[in-house]
C-alpha cells in the first residue's frame, strides 16, 4: 500500500461531556489501552500522515499518545472560539491528496474497514450506516438516491430525527474540498458548534461528487457514554480472545476472560474461566487456573491458580503457582509455592519449596528490601521471612520461623520457635470456673 497517497485527521479535542468523566473521552482505556491507540494503530497502517487535533487536556493526550507512537503530528484546536468538528479542522494542514478525517471516540475501526475509502474516487466519501435507534447521531438526508447533508440530532425537525440513516463519522475529503469548505462554516446552530458535517450540503450546492459509503456498526460504533464504552468493551475483548484462540489458546468460557491488547502467548496455553490478564504480560506453554489474576508478568513452562495473583513483574518459569499466593517483582525458577503465601520482591531458585502461609515481610514502612532464595530450600509452613533476608542453598526453614535479616548459610537448618508447653486439664479448670 502506498502509504503517501492519504493524510489522516483524528479529531480528539472534544470534551465529551457525555462521559460524565474528569477525563478526557479518547484517553478512556478500552482493553487496557486509550481509545485513541487503537485508531492511530489502524491509521498507521495505511498512512505516512498522521495528524491528531487536540484542547481539551491536550497534554495529558499528547503525552500518552507520545509514549505509544512516534511521528505523529499534534494541531491544537482553537476551542473557545471555534468549538466544534469543523472548528477542529480549521489549522490542519493535510500533506497529501487525499484526507481522511476519522472522529477519536471510535475506538472499534481497523485498518481494513477503511479500505473502501481508499478505493473510491469522489470529492467527498462519507460514511452511513442504518440503526433502529439512530438516537444520538448525525441523520443522513438522501433525496433520490443522493446525499444532500446532515443534520445534527439537535438540530433535526420531527420528521429528520424519523431518520435511520446516520452519519457514521469517518470522511475522506480530497485536499482541495478542505482547504476551500472549512474556511466558509459557520456556527448557526443549536449548539453552537462549527459542524465538520455541514461541508456536506455546502458541496452538494456547488454540485460535487459526494459518494456514501454504507459500513457496518460494528467498526464504526462512536462511543459517547460510559455505556457505550462497555459495549466496546466487549466487542474489543472478543476480537482479542479470537485471536489468541485462532493462534493455539485454549480458553474455557471465554466470555468470562478478560485479556488486554499488549498480552502475548506462545505455544500451548490454557487460561480457565474467570481470567484476568493486564499489560504486556507474556504467557509461554502456561496454564492459568480459573479466576487467577496475572498483571504485566511473565510465566514460562508454568501453572498459577486457581485464585493467583501474579502482580507486576513476576517472572516464573517452571514453576508451580498455588491458589492464594501472590507474587510480587519476583523471579522464581523451578519452585513450588503451593498455598497461601506472599512473595514480594524476591529471587527463588531450583528445587525450592515455599510452604503454605510462607510470606516475605518486604516492606518496613518506608523501603522495600529483597529476599533470596537458593535452590533446594525448603520452607516450612507459616514463616515470616523479613527482608533482606539472603537463604543460601540447600537450606531447611522450620514451620513458624521468623528469618529476621541476614543470611542463612548452605545446608543449615533455621528455626525460631518457642519451647510448647502442654499444661495438663487447663481446659476443664477454666471452663469450670466461668
Ligand atoms: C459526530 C457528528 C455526527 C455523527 C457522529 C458519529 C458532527 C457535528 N457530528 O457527532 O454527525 O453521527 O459524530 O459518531 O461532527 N471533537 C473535537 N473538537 C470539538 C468537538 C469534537 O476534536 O470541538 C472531536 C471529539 O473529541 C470526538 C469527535 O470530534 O472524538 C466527535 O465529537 P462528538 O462530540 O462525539 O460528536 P458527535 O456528537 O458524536
Ligand atoms: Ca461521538
């Protein structure tokens, strides 16, 4: 694909008051990532040309679209006195032919729904599709088979709002329609606003070549709401699990796993019901137990769960995750940790056991400290290991020590207990008494 043939506009600068949200619509995460990711992924598939339009807390999006992109262009809308989708257009300056202006709350395009807007050749393409609830859109007036504009819902007369055609949102213009129709809107309107959509009528007086194209709801849904957003949310999850089942996933329920866009697999996996994977996790021949919760970690030759919870930066590989334990900025290799336990900021070895209700005490109010475990250590149930805490190799830990910092040495046994005392009929005496 020729890359240098279309400019691509991302209108992100509205506020979205529909969110009902103290942040800025495109930046609202749909799998893990801004809406607007999705769109410049898309875009830069068939694009060399990519500008984004910015106000509404333009730092924060130009700063998160920084850290997922390199090379795209920023404009800043002047918002205050030229609101609206057209305002938006008004200091763009598209490099190429051809210009697709795309709105920044549609999170659901791809680069192939975009195609037939490449192919076609017209003044203007605009995109249409038919909804029984067209509440919320742009209707799409047609008179003989030709589109003659587009009228705003608040804008729209009774029988305008009957309308089931609506302006889906996505646009290619050819450089000359922007650079001679932006200039010439006006704000006239119910809201206000500079409409992008009344270049539409405008072109249709001077009689050029305004070709719809019908799409279908799926890729070009706008998201206004925050229900919306969890409509999106679906359709995004299922392309995601799609994908990974077609490369070899096995996933059981999988309307009940959730999976974010950065997450890979390889080879053989099985994530049970009740998942939840974040990040940029990596999940190598791995098996994830029903509802275990893996957050930007890595799991090579691996099972966690049932009820795991590998938070950011675990790295395990072949290794045995039990229900209840939760690992933290750990790498453990070839170790076992069955039941019950904590496991933050350490380094664990071959051949080592972690018992049941094992904790490392990482954390003393103010500092993090690490614990390293040897290979071979065995760690007997309930122990307190309070970092920095070093066990060397082949190394027993009774059940109930407290390991208070320093170094256990090679081969050794430690163990901090209290002698028992068994205080003989103590029970009958008390009770008696009360
Ligand atoms: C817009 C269309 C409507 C169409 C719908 C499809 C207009 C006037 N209306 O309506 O016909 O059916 O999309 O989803 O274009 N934006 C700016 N600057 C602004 C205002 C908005 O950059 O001043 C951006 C927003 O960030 C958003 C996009 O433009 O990404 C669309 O704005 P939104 O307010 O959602 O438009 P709709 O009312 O949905
Ligand atoms: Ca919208």
């Amino acid at each position: 694909m020729d890359k240098s043939k279309v400019s691509i506009v991302i209108l992100a600068a509205g506020k979205g008051s529909r969110m009902k949200s103290s942040k800025a619509k495109v930046l609202h995460n749909i799998s893990g990532k801004p809406m607007l990711y999705y769109i410049i992924k898309a875009s830069l598939e068939i694009s060399d040309d990519i500008t984004v339009v910015v106000a509404h807390q333009k730092e924060a999006v130009m700063e998160q679209v920084g850290a997922l992109f390199e090379n795209i262009n920023f404009v800043i809308q002047d918002a205050q006195n030229f609101p609206g989708t057209g305002g938006a257009m008004k200091n763009v300056k598209p490099k190429n032919e051809k210009v697709l202006v795309l709105n920044g709350d549609m999170p659901l395009i791809s680069a192939d729904a975009l195609h037939g807007f490449l192919e076609t050749n017209a003044d203007i393409i605009m995109s249409i599709f038919d909804l029984q609830n067209p509440d919320g859109y742009g209707r799409v007036i047609i008179e003989e088979g030709q589109v003659q504009a587009i009228v705003e819902q608040k804008d729209a007369s009774k029988d305008e709002l009957k309308v089931t055609s609506v302006n889906a949102g996505i646009y290619a213009f050819s450089k000359s329609v922007i650079e001679k129709y932006i200039p010439m809107l006006d704000n006239n309107n119910a809201q206000e606003e500079y409409y992008l959509t009344d270049v539409i009528a405008m072109a249709k007086k001077d009689s050029l070549f305004i070709a719809p194209l019908l799409v279908d709801e799926e890729h070009f849904k706008g998201i206004n709401s925050k229900k919306d957003l969890a409509d999106a949310e679906v359709i995004m999850q299922d392309r995601i699990k799609t994908k990974w089942m077609n490369a070899g996933v096995i996933m059981q329920l999988p309307s009940t796993i959730y999976i974010e866009e950065g997450v890979e697999f390889e080879g053989e996996c099985i994530v049970e019901n009740g998942c939840r994977i974040t990040g940029d996790s990596k999940i190598i021949n791995s098996h994830i137990k029903a509802h275990s919760v893996i957050e930007d970690s890595v799991m090579i030759n691996s099972d966690a769960g049932p009820m795991a919870h590998l938070r950011p930066l675990s790295h395990i590989t072949d290794t045995h995750i039990g229900n209840f334990v939760e690992t933290k900025k750990s790498t453990l290799k070839g170790v076992k940790a069955g039941h019950l336990s904590y496991i933050g900021d350490a380094e664990v070895d071959e051949g080592t056991n972690v018992g049941a209700g094992v904790i490392t005490c990482n954390y003393d109010g103010i500092k993090k400290y690490k614990t390293i475990i040897g290979k071979n250590v065995f760690v007997g149930s309930d122990c307190q290991l309070v970092a920095p805490v070093t066990i060397e190799d082949d190394v027993m830990v009774a059940a109930g020590t407290t390991l208070t910092s320093g170094t256990v040495t090679k081969g050794s046994l430690a163990i901090s207990r209290t002698k028992l005392r068994s205080i003989k009929d103590f029970y009958y005496k008390f009770f008696s008494k009360n």
